[in-house]
C-alpha cells in the first residue's frame, strides 16, 4: 500500500510540473516565448523570432536579450566614465564590474568580437586596419559592407568619383573622368588565438584615366611614353593589392605577424591618402604623394612585425621600382629595398608613425638614382555624436636622393562630416627640384618650393542606406616662386571640380560605439 500511495504521489507531482494551464506556469511560459526573438549585433533594426543570420550583413543573430545586456554594459561603462570624470575614483574597481552573458549568449557575443579583428593581425580591432600593415586610430569610422560566412569576414570598400576637372596655367588642363577603387579584406580564424587573411585591391584607372592620369599642379612621379609625367597624377595598376597574412596572438598583450603582397605595402609612410579618412572625399591625391606615401602599390613585399599592446614595429624588404606604363600586368619584383616602422596608437583617437626605408632606383628613366625617405605622421579622429566625426592628418616626409639632396614635405588634411553634409581641405608645401618638374636643363638642378591649399564640401543625395552618393565640389589654389613663371605663365594657379562621390556607407556598428569615445574626448 505504501509504494502505491508513493507511485501516486510521484505521478501528480510530475502532472503539476509540466501542466502548462497553470497560473504560474502559464506566466513562466509566456515569460519564455517573449524571449525567442533574434536580433543582429551590428543591426539591430533586425529582429527575427527565430534564430539565423541576419539578411543584411550575414553575422549570426544572437538571442535579444544577449542584444540588450551589451547595451546595459555599454551604458555602465559610459557612466563609470563620467563618474570618475566628476571624481568617483574612490569607488572600488569591483563597483563597476558587470558579468558577461553566460553560455550561449556568450558564445554569441564572443564570436561578435572575433568577427570584427583586423585581416592582418587578429589582434587588432578592425576600425585600426588601413592600407598595407599602417594603423589609423581605433575610433575611425569604417566605410564599407562585412558579410559573416560563420567565423569567416569579408569587407568590401571603396570609392568612385566621376567628375569634371579645370585646372588652370599654361601646363593646366580640363577633363572628365573618374578615379575609382575598389577593395575586399578577408580573413579566417583558427581559434582564438590565430588568424589568416587576404586582400584584393583594384582599380579600374587605366580605363577612366588613360596612360598619362589626370591634370594636377605640380604633380609629378612615374612615365608615360618613355617620358617622365608632370603636373598629372598617375593612373594606378588594375592590381593595387594581392596579399596574405598570418597572425599570431601570444597572450593579451603580445603578437606578431607576417604580410606578403604582390603586390601590396612597406612598412614605410602614413596610411596611402585613399585610406586615411581626413582625405576620403578628396578626389585628388597630394602632390607630396612621392614623400610620403607613394610605395602603396609596390611589387613584392613581405613585412614582419612584433606587437606590443598599442604599439608595434615591423619592417619590409620590397622592390624600389615603381610600377611601369603598363597598368594591367604584374611587374618584377626585385627585393632591393627595405624600410621599418614603429606605430604607436597612443589613445583611441590618435594613432602616430615614424618610418625610414631605402628604395633602390625608383625610376626607370634614371636606374642610378637611390633615395633613402623618412617620414613621421599624427592622425587624429574624433567621434562627435551620431553620425559626426571629425578626422585630421598631419605628415612630414623626407626625401635624400642621388644627386639632389634632402627635400622635405608637409602636409595637413582635416574632414569634417555631419549627417548629409562634409566639408574637407588640403593644406601642403613640398620641395622639388626642377628634375621632377621637367624643366629645362638650365633649371634641373634648382629646389622650388611648391604649395597646394585646397577647401571642398560633399552633400549627400543618398545617406546610410547602404551607398552613400554625395553631390560635391573643390577648390584648389597653387603657390610657386616667380622663378617658375616662365613655365606656368604669370597668371594664378587654381583648379575647380564638380563630381559624384559614391561609397558604402558607413558600419551600422560604429553608429552605437560613439559614446565611449565621445565621452574620451570630452575628458581630454
């Protein structure tokens, strides 16, 4: 009798747990279906009652309430910061803590973090990926489109700019045409701690352009015809960027990487002026191009670095030559050349750079020449608000070279973007010598400080869905000693252009991660 009264006891007891038609019960399961809802780290506009990957990004969508904790601790953080900016620096470290989402939603978020490291070294965030190895600050803004293939990334980027260009002075001219690039970062990770990563760069220049670029004052570099161009800027190869990396994280703090491209980058110079985000809107390249930042497509290159925290040295050998008339081929590569970098990003907002490399016979038409280049940078970017930033760039690049000497260059950019609406300008002053402007022999071996002050403003037609196309225009005034009047003409050298700016816009993600670095600034 005493078993049967425990076997019915058992079987009411077992009834009144799972009978979802009771009161509390019915609460709790309520409770649980309001929490089957799906959403994208990156997009939170997308909700889903499901799980699955979100139809704008490809990134697995994660459980809401995963969504909602990350924002909680995003607030907490932003409080604890303003907190110790008022003087809470008595409160224990243990105050502030908040724990992470367990099990699953973890998973989930951790993979989030894993998916946004940079393609060259896992550990780096993505927003500090520039051209080649260089480094712009953490808090820069990203342009461009990432698809999630389960731990696999894959960013698109680029730019194109159709427009009409005048530019005035007896060696001026007028066209239209369209500098354009186009750009796919790729990487993969084994682990947590281990990463491959690819990327392919293109441009389609050598058709929209033509062999001898497009008309800019006192630009000078590379051939055209066997013939050194000058007051054009170059067209770029069809294949800018062909590279591999493979990275390596030790522990929090220490890692390492290898970079091959062929073509691709040395560890010499800023970010290329495509990439850093103070010249974005800027159609033009700098006439201090040639100091700076010139050996962005270089073919054969393979870069080592070691890092430590925020900062990192590496160095390159690579081939000196750059590329030849013919924009559609794979040069040589020769491995004549060298170069090292330190990088430091100091803070969030500011990333710094000191280089030194030694290019072996750079040009064709003149094979005996070397030139050893130095070059120091400070870019800045401050995250305003929502969809505001403020990004500036200072460079100084030092060019010794056979038979002409030292030449310096400086260069600041400064772009400021609210909403629909950004306005840019350009301020720089190089040394060339009458060789790289093609005077006449009498001429060749003079220094003639050369100057560019540039303002433009870009109007966005279509804005954050996706394609950013902005309606714009610029205005470029040129400064030169009389002594190059006999050439130019005595009249003011200016250009003007009208153009269509046309690019992604910009990573959903960066829109709900302005406040901490809002909040730095402010502190600063």
């Amino acid at each position: 009798m005493s078993c049967t009264i425990l076997f019915a006891t058992c079987a009411i007891a077992q009834v009144d747990a799972t009978d979802p038609n009771r009161p509390h019960r019915q609460h709790e399961h309520e409770h649980e279906h309001e929490q089957k809802q799906y959403t994208c780290p990156m997009h939170p506009e997308v909700v889903m009652d499901h799980p699955g990957n979100c139809p704008k990004c490809g990134m697995k969508l994660v459980p809401k309430k995963a969504e909602t904790e990350a924002k909680l601790k995003g607030d907490a953080r932003e409080s604890r910061d303003m907190h110790q900016h008022h003087g809470d620096e008595a409160m224990p470290p243990e105050s502030h803590q908040i724990h992470a989402p367990q099990g699953h939603e973890s998973h989930d978020m951790s993979q989030m973090q894993m998916s946004m490291q940079s393609s060259v070294n896992i550990a780096d965030p993505m927003s500090r990926e520039s051209s080649g190895t260089a480094w712009v600050p953490d808090s820069t803004p990203m342009y461009g489109r990432m698809f999630m293939f389960g731990e696999d990334m894959l960013m698109l980027h680029g730019a194109i700019f159709p427009r009409y260009t005048n530019v005035s002075t007896r060696r001026g001219d007028d066209r239209i045409d369209a500098p354009n690039w186009i750009m796919g970062m790729y990487s993969h990770p084994f682990g947590q701690n281990t990463q491959i990563g690819g990327r392919l760069m293109m441009s389609l220049d050598p058709l929209t352009e033509g062999g001898r670029g497009y008309p800019l004052l006192f630009q000078t570099g590379e051939t055209w015809h066997d013939q050194p161009l000058h007051d054009r800027q170059h067209p770029h190869d069809l294949f800018d960027e062909f590279s591999i990396s493979f990275s390596q994280k030790f522990d929090s703090d220490l890692s390492a990487y290898f970079y091959f491209g062929y073509p691709g980058e040395p560890a010499l110079g800023p970010p290329a002026f495509m990439h850093r985000l103070s010249a974005m809107d800027d159609p033009d390249a700098p006439i201090s191009h040639h100091w700076q930042d010139s050996t962005h497509i270089t073919f054969g290159v393979a870069t080592l670095g070691a890092q430590w925290r925020n900062v990192k040295i590496e160095g390159s050998i690579f081939t000196g030559r750059e590329p030849d008339e013919n924009r559609y081929d794979f040069d040589r590569p020769r491995f004549d050349s060298f170069s090292g970098r330190i990088s430091w990003n100091l803070t969030r907002n500011l990333a710094l750079q000191f280089s030194h490399g030694y290019i072996k016979s750079p040009e064709a038409l003149h094979p005996e020449t070397k030139v050893h280049r130095t070059t120091a940078s400070a870019i800045y970017s401050q995250p305003l608000g929502p969809d505001r930033n403020w990004s500036n760039t200072f460079v100084w690049g030092q060019n010794n070279a056979t038979d002409e000497g030292k030449t310096q260059s400086f260069l600041i950019e400064s772009n400021y973007q609210r909403g629909r609406d950004t306005i840019y300008a350009r301020w720089e002053r190089v040394e060339k010598s009458g060789h790289e402007l093609v005077l006449d022999p009498v001429d060749e071996s003079s220094i003639f400080p050369v100057s560019g002050y540039t303002i433009g403003y870009v109007r966005d037609l279509s804005h954050g869905k996706g394609l950013d196309i902005g309606l714009g225009t610029q205005f470029t005034i040129n400064d030169r000693p009389d002594s190059l009047d006999r050439y130019y003409g005595d009249d003011l050298g200016y250009a003007f252009q009208f153009f269509l700016r046309i690019r992604p816009s910009v990573h959903s993600h960066e829109a709900h991660s302005y406040s901490e670095d809002a909040v730095a600034g402010m502190q600063k």
